[in-house]
C-alpha cells in the first residue's frame, strides 16, 4: 500500500506554517546548537519552516529536510529558493527508510511526525543509523489534546483520544525513550513545555481556533469514519468548537522534546 499523510492538502502547508507561529519559532531555535560544518536533518519537514530557520540562524551548517509528501518538498525547496538560503535542501522520502548514507548527520531533528507511523521504531532505526557518533537526536510531540480541560467534557476528551487511536495507530508516546535506549541512543531526556498549539485559559485564541478548525475539524470532515460514522463526526466538530469557543474554557496540553546522543 502507498504511504500517504493524513492531511496532504495543500492548505496544510499554509497550516504548518501558522502552526509554527503558534509553536514558537524561539522554542525550535532553543533545541539546537551548532558548530560550523555539522549536518543537520529535518526528518518530516513539512512546508520547511524549521530548517529554513536553522539553516539561516546557522550559515555554516548544511541542511537537509526530507518529506513524504512531493507536494510538501516542492513548497518548501521553493522557499529556500525564494530566501536565497544556500546550506540548505530537500528530498521526497520516507524517514522510515532514509535515502542517506550510514554516518551523514551530526543532529536528526522530527517534530510532529513520529505520532503518524504505525512503526516509529523503524524510523528511530534510521535516524541512529544516519548519525555520525557523537550525534544527536531530538524528536518533538504532543500530547492527545482536550484531556486536561475544565470545564470536564468526557464526549470531547475521549472522542479525541479515540479519534487519535484510530489515526495514529494507538501507540504510547510516552515509550519514545524506550525505543531511543532500544536503538542504541545514550543520555536520553525527555523536556516539557506547555503545547502553545492546544493550551488556553479562556477559550481557545482565534490562531487557535482557526488551527484546531484546520486539523481536527478538518480531519473530521474528510474522514467521519475517524469517530465511527458522520453522526458522530458532526457531534464530535460540535463538541471541539463549542468549548474552543467558551470563553470559559480552560486547556493545558504539554508538548514533549525525546532527546538521545549517538555513542
Ligand atoms: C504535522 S506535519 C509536521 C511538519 C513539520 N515537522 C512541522 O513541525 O511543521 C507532519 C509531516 O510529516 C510528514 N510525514 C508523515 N509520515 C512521514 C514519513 N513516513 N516519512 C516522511 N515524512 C512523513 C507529512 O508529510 C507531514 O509533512
């Protein structure tokens, strides 16, 4: 079966790259440190927003964005043409099956991406394979959002984590530094900060709402299977954009940085 991702509409790329405002381009910056001449990987790079950023914080390093999606590649190599950012390119591929030499990076970075293989531990596999020792690797999630929220919304809650659990193949994040330790990677660490994407105090921001709107919304309207037929689907949206906008409504999501060294 070809591989696919669940949201490659071309309006998912002008997504990502709002997404990313939400997320904080101060945050992604913090994850890295780089000495001239060291390889980077952004495995899953979307519309490249990342590895544009790194690539024009640090000159000196080369980087590489790979993705599944062609459509996705083409936006984000035109981006890096249109900035004029030299140290940096992309290529179509799957980052369970990386089209790179063994020993090619110095630093493998994959946010939001890990959570949509049934396998991650084959693309974790990769990304230790493709490290140079010394390497390193940082892999960035969310949790399941509308778990923590008051008012309590129990139809909400679990319609999403069985949304999830049924989009995203039911595995725990939480064993991410298992499958680190289990593929050879050292000093594993886990960092938290709140998910800026899905956490507000006071109804969800218009960013926000427009956000979830374009995600999971959307999701539901093009797949109402993902919450077991269209009736539920219809409920389920209800449910989401009602207590996004209750601006009573309170969300605390957290958002999980995996970190691991290459020996
Ligand atoms: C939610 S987006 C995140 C994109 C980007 N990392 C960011 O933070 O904005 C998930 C991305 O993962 C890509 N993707 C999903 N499965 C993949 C795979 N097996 N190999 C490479 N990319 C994949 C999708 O095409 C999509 O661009």
């Amino acid at each position: 079966m070809t591989k696919k991702y669940l949201l490659d509409r071309l309006p998912e790329i002008e997504r990502l790259e709002r997404q990313a405002e939400l997320i904080g381009l101060d945050r992604v910056r913090d994850h890295f440190s780089l000495a001239d001449g060291e390889a980077v990987l952004d495995a899953g790079c979307g519309s490249g927003w990342a590895s544009r950023l790194v690539a024009r914080e640090w000159p000196g390093t080369t980087v590489t964005g790979i993705d599944l999606t062609p459509s996705f590649v083409e936006y984000a190599r035109q981006c890096a043409e249109n900035e004029q950012i030299k140290n940096l390119s992309y290529v179509s591929g799957d980052i369970t099956d990386l089209p790179f030499e063994n020993k090619s990076f110095d630093v493998v970075w994959s946010q939001l991406v890990i959570f949509f293989l049934p396998e991650p531990e084959s693309a974790i596999a990769e990304f230790a394979r493709v490290l140079r020792p010394g390497g390193q690797v940082k892999i960035a999630v969310t949790e399941s959002p509308f778990e923590t929220i008051w008012p309590e919304r129990p139809p909400l809650s679990q319609g999403i984590r069985e949304m999830r659990e049924k989009a995203l193949h039911g595995w725990r994040m939480a064993c991410i530094p298992q499958m680190l330790k289990s593929a050879g990677f050292q000093d594993i660490t886990v960092e938290t900060a709140v998910d800026r994407v899905h956490s507000f105090n006071g109804g969800a921001s218009p960013a926000q709402r427009r956000n979830i709107e374009e995600s999971y919304v959307q999701a539901l309207r093009d797949d109402p299977s993902l919450a077991g037929g269209k009736d539920n689907a219809d409920r389920l949206i209800g449910e989401i954009l009602n207590f996004a906008d209750d601006n009573e409504s309170v969300s605390i999501n957290t958002h999980w940085v995996f970190g691991g060294n290459k020996p």
